[in-house]
C-alpha cells in the first residue's frame, strides 16, 4: 500500500506556527502542527520566548486563527498548565491557568474555563491560599453545573468540602460533601465514596475541636 504523501502547510499555518514558537517548545509546536493540520515541521522554529509569556499575543491578536484552533490551543495551554502543577511548578502553573482562565471567559469557553478554574483552585490550596482557592473551586462547580457535568461537578464539590473543612466551614463542607457522595453512590463507585465518609469524620472532628475550643475560651458555656 503507497503511503499517503504528507500534507504540505498552507502559508496562513506556516504564519501560526511562527506565532506558537513564541509559546510552545519545538515537541509540543510539533504536536500541535500534527493535530491541527496532519504535517510535520522540517525545520528547527526557534523556541528562545518562553511560551507563557505571549500567550495573549497569539490568542487575542493574531486574525488567521479560527475559533476552533483558538479552542483547540487553549486545550493545549490547558494541559502544559496541569502538567506544570502536577510537576510542581506552581508558579508557572499559576500564570499559564490564569491566562487560560482569562481567554476561556472572554471566548464564553464554559468548559475550558471550568477546568482552569478547578486546577487554580488546587495550585492555590498547595501554596496555601486558601481564600483564592475557594473563589476558583466555587467558580468551576457553578460552570460543571451549567455543564450538567455530573463527574467533575462530584470531584470539584469534594475538593471543595476538603479545603472547608482546613478552613472550619463544616456546614458548607457537608452539603458538599453530600452532593459528591450522591454521585459516587449512584456510579458505584466505593473508594471514592469512602473518600467523602472519611471527609464526612474529618468535618466531625473539627466541629469537636472547635467546641472544645470555644469551651476553653469561655464561648461555649
């Protein structure tokens, strides 16, 4: 069987390649090319501006990309973002979720943006900011339910109950809570739902110590 010849680039994708040199390095450029347009690049692109700096450059002001590439990138940008937190680069991790979250809301992107939003909410807890991590884990459950997103609405709802219990707010941590374990009960999934019976003991214990404390203190009579 001959092979299919490879596709050569349209001069208006060879223009975009330039512009993503300046925010992919040359594997993920290479990626990209693939998936948007089945070529491969032949020649080195140079890769010397670090991709999170310009990301606005190619998204807001470049005329040549559609709307569906521009979604398909801000997928990619998505992902590189994951990656950095998942790696442990929280600050890079930081800037790239807070730009993917800034286009995702200006192009009306519900989904994308809801996941910015959830992996800001870990990054900001990691690093201990806690209030900002509960404005982005509040904010991408609200968008996974204009989704009707039952699976990440479940994770985000407990990701949210674990940072308000850290935080004292057992009231709002159950009825999280709650909300997750009536998802993982009707997929039946145990380890997770034991996951939020064990948060549930956790809200338990901190409504303990908090009485005690307030005894101590002489609030609680």
């Amino acid at each position: 069987m001959t092979a299919k010849p490879t596709p050569e680039p349209k001069i208006e994708d060879t223009e975009i390649l330039k512009e993503l040199a300046k925010l992919f390095s040359l594997n993920e450029i290479a990626y990209i090319a693939q998936n948007i347009n089945g070529f491969k690049l032949k020649e080195p692109v140079d890769t010397s501006i670090d991709f999170s700096q310009v990301v606005s450059e190619l998204l807001l002001n470049y005329p040549l990309i559609s709307k569906s590439r521009k979604n398909f990138i801000l997928k990619i940008y998505l992902e590189i973002g994951k990656a950095c937190y998942e790696s442990k680069k929280y600050k890079k991790a930081l800037t790239i979720l807070l730009r993917v979250k800034e286009y995702a809301k200006k192009g009306n992107e519900l989904e994308i943006l809801a996941f910015a939003l959830l992996y800001l909410g870990h990054a900001y807890k990691t690093i201990g900011s806690l209030y900002r991590a509960r404005l982005a884990y509040k904010d991408a459950l609200r968008m996974f339910q204009q989704l009707n997103a039952a699976p990440d609405i479940a994770e985000t709802s407990a990701s949210l109950a674990a940072l308000e219990i850290l935080q004292g707010r057992t009231t709002d941590a159950r009825q999280h809570l709650t909300l997750a374990r009536q998802y993982y009960q009707a997929e039946g999934k145990l380890n997770a739902t034991q996951k939020i019976d064990d948060l549930f003991e956790a809200a338990d214990y901190v409504d303990g110590a908090q009485i005690i404390q307030g005894r101590a203190d002489g609030v609680i009579a």
